[in-house]
C-alpha cells in the first residue's frame, strides 16, 4: 500500500493542524489523554509539540496520563536517542 501523502520537511504547522491532534480516538480500551500525547510526540517536531501541550493543557486534558502499563509518556519516551527535548516540555509542563 503506497503513502497516500508525501512527507514534508521543515514545514510550519497551524494552530488548527496542532490542535487537531486532541482529537485523535484512542484504541478501545487505551487512556485518551495518553493516546494524544504519544501521537503527538510521534509526529511533531518539539517546537509544534510544545505548541500542543499548552493547547492540551488548555483543554483540561491530564499531562500525567499513563498507557496500560502505567508509565506517563515521559516514561516511555526517556530512552528515545531524541528525546531530550521532548522530556524537558514534559517536565517543566508537568512542574
């Protein structure tokens, strides 16, 4: 099955597509808040993610949700060899 649309580099992200990712539905059974986080993490840059967790927040959505396993997206993603960035927003979103 081939992309249905070819990846960008370096493009800027709306406000509207950043936003749009608190509307991603979890598998059934999975924490919606942590579903957000992880899809976001996986597909922004840490710029546009930093963008979303103040939207995240703004909606009153959970910083602290943990998947099935019970980590927090930070657990997860701490051993990540690009992460850092990421783990920092996480961290000081969090304090």
């Amino acid at each position: 099955m081939g992309v249905s649309q070819p990846a960008k580099f370096g493009e800027d992200w709306s406000d509207e597509r950043v936003r749009g990712y608190l509307d991603r539905q979890p598998p059934a059974g999975d924490n919606a808040d942590f579903h957000v986080l992880y899809t976001a993490y996986k597909h922004m840059r840490a710029d546009d993610f930093a963008r979303f967790l103040g939207y995240f927040l703004e909606a009153g959505r959970d910083i602290e949700a943990r998947n099935a396993d019970g980590q927090r997206l930070r657990d997860v993603i701490a051993s990540h060899p690009q992460s850092a960035a990421f783990v920092q927003l996480l961290d000081d979103t969090a304090a």
